[in-house]
C-alpha cells in the first residue's frame, strides 16, 4: 500500500511541474489528420449481371441491404409525376403479400424496409435476416400495383397541387426547377392536374418490367456478416432475377443562362416574397476540388453564421434565415440560393433589396478570399458532420457504391480528413471563382406583382417574366381600374343573396358540415341569432377541439388549448363584426374605410377588389358578373411573422330566400382546410340557451 501511495504522490509531482510549464494563452496545436479506418468492400458478380458490395461491420447485429439502380429513364411527358407516385405505391403489396399482411411481417421484424423507382433497401437486426431478404426480394421482383393505393396518393398528389398557389415557397421551388433545368429535363418536369390524372396501374407495370434488372443494378451489404454468408443470400434471394436489356435515355443537359433572367410569379397580397438563385453548374460528384466548393458554399449560406443569414437577418431583419444548396451530380449539378425552401421569406417591401445584397454577398466571395477563422470553422463542421455519417450503415454503403460508380481511389473517403485539413484558402476562393455566377442565373421570385418592377434592374434584359402555376410564360397580370363605387359593390352583394329583405328576415341560422385539416375529418357547426349572438364549433370525435361564443357582450374561446374570455381587444372586435347575417351591409355603419383597388382575376371569374380597414385590412373580392363574395384576404401577425390567411366561397345555394356558399376553403401558413356543408337551417327558433 504505502509503495502504491509513493507512485500516486510521484505522479502528481509530475503533473503539478508540467502545469507550472504550460502556457494557456498558446492554443494547442491541432494534430495531423489520420486516415480513417474503413473497411474496403468486398466485391462480387452473380452470372446475371448483379454486382454485390459486402462492408463487414461488426459493431452491431445489424445487416443492410440495398438495390440501388443505375438507370437514366424516359421523360415523363404528360405523365409527369408517375415515378413520385410509383414510389408511393411500390412496396404496399406483393404477389404473395397483400397490404396488411405484408405490414404486419415488417412490424414483427422490426425492420425498415424502403422500396421506390431506384430500387430498396431493408435494414434489421442480424436473427431477422432470413425473413427480411424474403421481403425485400419479394417487393422488389413481385410487386402488385393496388388502384386503390395509386388512388389514394393521386388524391394526395392533387390536393397538394392545389395547394401550390398559397405557399410561396413550393410555388417558387416548382418555378425555378423548371426554368433552371429545363422542361425537358428530369428535374425540370412539371406536374399538373392533368398529368397526374393520365397516370395508370400500366404504367408502373411497364415501369418496373423496363427498367428493374439486375444488370443495372448495385447490391450493397453492410453490417454483421462475412463475404461466405453474403454470397450465399445474394445468389438466394436475388440469383433467379432476370437480366434484360435496360433502354438509357440521353438527356440534353442544361446550362447557365448566358446573363441574368428574372422571373416572378404573382401571389396576390403576398407580405413577403420567396426568392431564388439558380443556375446548372458543372459539378461532378467525383470533382477533385468538390470539398473546396462544399465549404465555400457552406460560408456563403450553409447555416445562421453563413454570411447570407448574417447579412439579411441578423444586419437587416429581412427574413428569418436564407441559405444556398450546391449539389453535385454526374449529369449537371446545380448551386441554389434560397429563401422558400427550408427558410423563412423576405419581407415583401425588402425584395428587391434582398436580391442586391445576395449578388453582392456572391461577388464578395468571388473577389476576397474568406478568413482564418471561416476556414476553421467550416473545416471542423465538415470533419464533425463527416465523422457522425459514419455510424449509418446508409453511409458506408453509399460509400461503396460511389467508389465503384464513378472510378474512385479506394482509399478516396479513409483519406477524405486529410484531405479536408490540406485545403487552403487560396483553394476555396478558386472554387468561388469557378461556381459561383451572380450574372449567369435564374432570379425567381414569388409574391405580390407591385414589387416585380423593382426587380428590372437585376436582369440582363430589364424584363421582368412572369409565370403561372406550371411554369408557361404569361403576360404582366394587370389591375384594371374599377368605375365603381364601394357602395354599389356591397349593394350588388346584398341584391345576389336575395336582397334586403331576404337577408334580414333570416332570425337565426345553424349550419352543420366537415372540415378537412391534415388529412383529419372534423365537424363543424356554426349558429347566429339576432341581433348579434354566435357560436363557431369545431369537432373531432365528438370532443370540441376549438369553441368560440360570441353573446353580444362577451366572447368566450375554449378548445385543447384552454379557455379566454374577452370584452375588448381585436379578437372581440371580429367576432362582434361578423356577428351579422350579411356583415358587408354594416361597413358603412360601422365607419369602416372602404377603397376600390380594381379588377383582378379570380379564377376564371373577374373580381372587384374592395379594401376595407376596420382597424386592420381585409381585401374582398366580389365576381363583377354574379356579384358573390368570391374571396377574402387578410394578414395576421405570428410568433413566426405576418401570415396571409385566405377564404375561397363557392357552390352558392338558396335557403329560406337567401343564398349561402356550400363551400368554403381556408387557406393559412400553407395549409387547406376546406369545409363542406352538409346542411343549413334557417329560422329554427334558436334561443340564448344555444349560444353557451
């Protein structure tokens, strides 16, 4: 004992003089970058032509194996959206396995298996490995293409589609697709309505008989398993795959424009704008300075300390966040500065501010070369990021398949560090120079068209073009002066519904129907009584999720999130509005100011556009032809910023003399929650004991 105590006090000596000696101010050198230790694949052919990887990995009972297919298909054409939906589809049922029975067997395995139009994957614990191998091959060479399924997800595909013209960002992503790679490019392919609809079960069929081989297709195994065991279940479960000649389509590759073009496409009363830069670039993904392109993107806008962010949020307050995307492909790859995809907008009245100090944060880059500190940084993000990817298994296999595909070294990701930490900042400015062009790109905008004329300035051409939905070339959408009253406008509404008398002999009223909210079916009930009492009601199950009373004195709002009541503020200042059979017979009234801002488009119909400020705006439009209410606009402030929330009326019907819409489409931050009404009841001798 007293021998170990000396050893313990000696070392402590040690560690207190070498202390003494150490200089804390003086950061420590960082090491030299090792290779990494990652195991070589292992790799096979089976005589019809399937080329298997094998990773051992043993650090857990865990087996992957993936179908990746190389293939480069047909353009969809008027069938655009079929390989979306054929991987919605593919993977519900088998020859052998209907839909329930084949989730079940997943379910008891616990396995996560993956299948879609570029092959699959399955991924389990290492005792479950017989059953998922039959799973997977027999998704994978046995799939049944069920109507019902394709039904669903077309219904699905449709309703977002609809969705489309109230979210900024998917407009302007579709948008910018399109112009950036081309119509007639995979990735530039434009779904419509139309185009989704001519999709059939035949076309899956031919899909997967044309292009599903095993000749144009990588098996990768990784995990707990050694080459003998691979062998054997890849000849097993994948052997009697027939090989077959696979057509390869041949692209017409797009490039750059050859000066900057602006597109906008119009969201009327947008409060902010959805920007992008795009363009192709020539980035292939075994580039040797890819790495130098990955950290100068990641400085220009990979993150909140990305010099984008930091100059349009946190100088300016222009958006919640912008970044950029630079992704390299074997074809055309493509850099993109975004402000809708995956971040917040640009505050509508900044747009095209925001667009001048994105190209000068692009040519910053270009012409200065990034700091010390902005290499280090980058370089320890891609080093961390790098070495979490590891512990997938995805990542190994992708790994794998990538050194295989595009000719790699072998040791092409053990030295991926070295090669990190070997980048210079002389390397990175070179990369600004070759892939960034601030005058080469597609300028896409989305949001109100008064902000488009200030954009001229940034296209070569001093042409602002404007878009529809699917991305064909449209005129400049024109306001058209209205020679009309707000008075008159109004009065032509109340004479639509069935005229003054109509309206104000309705005493009381009750309406019953559904709403559809993320794909949840809720009932909904709202009730009137003279001369000013309401209630809103909606439903799930029975169990009110959201309640509101209004009883002429007081509002009272209960549901999930709990109860308030209120007398005063703006919520009961609404609620007291539109507490009226026909509340736009009382703007006058009530002193509200009204403006006539023209005549705009609303659907196939034109509308009166009629402002009114009660304390805060809410736009109507009233068809010019029929006079109906066709839609509403107004702007809520949120914790996430201003929010346009939209209400769309049709399928007008007469009830005790006097017309109601029979549908109405709410539309807020990106959702459609339309409600149809199943009944309405006019006069029923409502009494106050109804409205509690």
């Amino acid at each position: 004992m007293k021998k170990l105590i000396n050893i313990i006090a000696l070392f402590l000596i040690i560690v207190a003089a070498n202390a003494q000696q150490l200089d804390r101010s003086i950061k420590p050198a960082a090491a030299a970058a090792k290779a990494i230790d990652i195991k070589d694949a292992e790799i096979f052919t089976l005589p019809n032509g399937l080329k298997v990887f094998v990773v051992e990995d043993k650090r857990a009972p865990i087996v992957l194996y993936s179908v990746s297919l190389d293939i480069y298909p047909a353009l969809e054409g008027d069938k655009a959206g079929m390989q979306d939906l054929f991987t919605s589809v593919m993977g519900t049922a088998t020859k052998t396995l209907e839909k329930e029975e084949l989730n079940r067997e997943i379910d008891l395995i616990g396995a996560r298996i993956y299948s879609g139009s570029r092959g699959g994957s399955a991924r389990g614990l290492k005792k479950h490995e017989t059953r998922m191998l039959e799973l997977l091959s027999d998704i994978l060479l046995n799939p049944v293409f069920v109507a019902d399924e394709l039904e669903l997800n077309r219904k699905k595909t449709l309703s977002a589609l609809e969705l489309l013209g109230d979210d900024i960002g998917s407009l302007n992503m579709r948008v910018s697709d399109a112009l950036t790679y081309g119509k007639n490019y995979p990735e530039g392919e434009v779904q419509t309505k139309e185009s989704i609809e001519n999709i059939s079960l035949n076309d899956f069929e031919n899909f997967h008989q044309t292009y599903f081989a095993p000749n144009v297709a990588r098996l990768v195994v990784v995990g707990d398993i050694t080459l003998a065991e691979a062998k054997v279940n890849a000849e097993k479960y994948f052997g009697k795959w027939a090989k077959k000649n696979v057509p390869t389509t041949k692209y017409a590759i797009p490039a750059a424009p050859a000066a900057n073009k602006v597109a906008f496409i119009e969201k009327p009363g947008a409060v902010q704008s959805a920007i992008d830069v795009s363009y192709p670039v020539e980035l292939h993904p075994a580039a040797p300075d890819l790495i130098a392109a990955n950290i100068m993107s990641y400085v220009m806008g990979g993150g909140m300390n990305g010099r984008l962010t930091q100059n349009l949020r946190e100088k300016r307050s222009y958006t919640y966040g912008v970044y950029n995307f630079l992704s390299p492909n074997e074809l055309i790859g493509r850099y993109q500065l975004s402000s809708g995809r995956g971040a917040a907008q640009v505050k509508a009245a900044a747009t095209d501010s925001a667009v001048y100090f994105i190209r000068e944060e692009m040519q910053g880059l270009i012409n200065t070369p990034i700091t010390e500190q902005e290499l280090a940084d980058a370089k320890s993000y891609f080093a961390g990021s790098f070495g979490r990817s590891l512990e997938d298994p995805n990542t190994l296999a992708s790994f794998a398949i990538n050194i295989d595909k595009y000719n790699l070294p072998k040791d092409y990701f053990k030295n991926y560090l070295k090669r990190l930490e070997a980048l210079t900042i002389a390397d990175v400015q070179a990369a600004a120079k070759k892939y960034l062009k601030p005058d080469n790109a597609w300028i896409v905008v989305a949001g109100d068209k008064a902000h488009a004329e200030n954009l001229k300035q940034f296209a070569d051409d001093q042409i602002v073009q404007f878009y529809d939905i699917n991305v064909n070339p449209i005129a400049a959408p024109e306001t058209k002066t209205a020679e009309i009253g707000a008075e008159q406008i109004i009065e032509n509404y109340v004479k639509a519904l069935g005229g003054v008398a109509a309206i104000e002999a309705v005493n009381d009223y009750k309406i019953t129907g559904t709403v559809n909210a993320m794909g949840q079916e809720l009932g909904y009930s709202q009730m009137f009584k003279k001369p000013e009492m309401s209630l809103m009601a909606i439903t799930m199950g029975g169990m009110a999720v959201q309640k509101a009373v209004f009883d002429g004195e007081k509002l009272s709002m209960s549901g999930m999130g709990g109860s308030q009541e209120f007398t005063e503020g703006e919520e009961f200042d609404t609620f007291k509005a539109e507490a009226a059979v026909c509340p736009p017979m009382n703007f006058v009234k009530n002193g509200y100011q009204m403006t006539v801002k023209g005549i705009e488009q609303v659907g196939d119909a034109e509308a009166y556009v009629l402002d009114v400020n009660s304390g805060s705006v809410k736009t109507y439009y009233f068809d010019i032809q029929s006079g109906l209410l066709l839609k509403t606009s107004a702007t809520t402030e949120t914790p996430q910023g201003a929010m346009q929330q939209v209400e769309e009326y049709s399928d007008y019907r007469s009830v005790g003399g006097m017309l109601f819409p029979y549908t109405v489409k709410q539309k807020a931050g990106g959702m459609d929650m339309p409600m149809t009404v199943s009944s309405i009841e006019v006069n029923t001798g409502l009494t106050a004991e109804d409205f509690k």
